[in-house]
C-alpha cells in the first residue's frame, strides 16, 4: 500500500491527535506495505486510545460482531459489547449504511467519521471523530479496529443511552489502501 498517501491523506482530514497516535502505529505495523494482521497490534503502543477502541469481526457484506471494547464503548453503551451485533446496536434505519462502511473498510479503506454534538464545552459543539483500520483477514473475517475520540466527563456520561440505538456519523470519508502484498 502506498503508505505516503495515507499518511497526506490523513493529514489533509486533520485527524484527532489520538486517531492520528494510531494511525501512525497502524503504519508502523504495515512497514512490508500490506495490511498488517491483528495479532501484530500491541495494546501497550496504543496507550491511552485504548480505552476508546474496540475490535469488530466483519464478514462482508454479512456481519459486524464486537469481539471486544475498551470502557469508552462499555460505558456509553452500559454492557459488555463482547459477542454483540453491532449491526443489531444501530438504529433500523442506519443499518444497511453501517454494514457498507465497515464492509469497504475490511475491504481495504481506512474510514474516518465525524459527528457534532450540540451544546457541549461550556455550550459549544464538539466534533467527534472515529477512526476505522482493518487487518489482514482470517479466512471470511476481517479484523477492524475502532477508536473514537469522545471522552466525556464527569456528568456527561449521565443521560448516555447507547442502547436507544446508534445513528451514523454525517461525515464519512474512506482512504482507499493500494496492497502490495497478501497474507497468504
């Protein structure tokens, strides 16, 4: 993949400086310019994002199954996500969409998604940003890890209820990767 473009791509969207500390360790591991397997990924590199990833298993075009999520994901949403249906999380309407964007990311895209939140910080919007890199597949399941940029505080987690549903960000922007090599 053409590392360089990512990274301008990147860049140009002027990413979250904690999806933008990610991304450059999602790079480091893919130095052979292919995508880079999961087990790859050391936690401890993603230092305090951690809290807000979680790992998705896609099966394209099929599914989106959380196969784990850091405390940012488990509080807003009040449970354990582990085993859950992501798709099942999002609200009816978003569903279709949600399953498209995670379908072309482990199809070989980063994805960065942007929603605003009304009246926040002292009464002024605050963008929230997601970012999406896959792994090299295992057999018909893609690994895609998610980390968001939202970290609320104090009260804000009062009046969270992520089990209403989850709407699609407005914004979406995928950067399509160029893989030079395979994992076969």
């Amino acid at each position: 993949m053409n590392l360089l473009h990512v990274g301008e791509e990147a860049a140009r969207l002027g990413l979250h400086i904690r999806n933008r500390h990610l991304l450059d360790y999602w790079l480091t591991l893919a130095r052979c310019g292919c995508v880079p397997s999961h087990t790859a990924f050391d936690p401890v590199h993603a230092g305090e994002a951690l809290r807000g990833c979680a790992l998705f298993d896609v099966i394209i075009g099929n599914a989106v199954i959380c196969r784990l999520a850091g405390t940012v994901f488990q509080l807003a949403f009040g449970t354990e996500l582990a085993g859950q249906d992501w798709l099942a999380k999002t609200l009816p309407a978003h569903r279709r969409q949600r399953l498209i964007r995670f379908s072309a990311v482990a199809q070989g895209a980063i994805g960065i998604a942007r929603r605003m939140v009304p009246e926040r910080d002292q009464g002024r919007p605050q963008i929230i940003e997601e970012l999406l890199l896959p792994f090299a597949a295992v057999g018909s399941v893609t690994p895609v890890l998610v980390h968001s940029s939202w970290r609320p505080q104090g009260e804000e987690w009062l009046g969270v209820d992520g089990t209403a549903g989850l709407a699609l960000a407005s914004e979406f922007h995928l950067i399509a990767l160029e893989p030079s090599c395979s994992h076969d």
